[in-house]
C-alpha cells in the first residue's frame, strides 16, 4: 500500500468520506468534519504509523489534505 492510501485510510477513520473519493484540495474541518479533537487523535495516529514526530507550529498549519501529505513527506 502507498504511503498515500495508507494516510487516506487513517483519514478515513475520522470522516464519512471513502479514501478513493478524497482529494488533496479537502480541507479536513470543512469538507472532511473533522472536530479539533478528530484531528488530534488523528495526528497521534499518524506519528505511530509513520514513526515521525510533529512539530505543534507546523501542524497548526495544516488545513487540507495536501498539505499534512507534504509535511508528511517531509517529515520521512
């Protein structure tokens, strides 16, 4: 599995929308319905799978799908 499907998975957990239908133009408060509390569960989440640490002032910045693949990206 690409590392690509993988997050969409995880994002998958927290949203109603299926992995194969997001895009990285989604914003995960407003098209994904994300509660603050979604997004930091999902953000533990992804330092687990990924083996990565994140950084608070980088995170506070991620709005669409697109750009936490970046950090995420980044991040390997």
């Amino acid at each position: 599995m690409s590392q690509e499907m993988e997050f969409k998975n995880i994002v998958a957990q927290y949203s109603k929308v299926a992995p194969e239908e997001m895009t990285n133009e989604m914003r995960f408060r407003e098209d994904l319905g994300f509660s603050s509390l979604d997004f930091m569960s999902f953000l533990g989440e992804l330092e687990d799978t990924f083996d990565i640490e994140l950084e608070e002032n980088e995170v506070m910045k991620i709005v669409t799908l697109g750009e936490a693949l970046q950090l995420l990206e980044n991040l390997q």
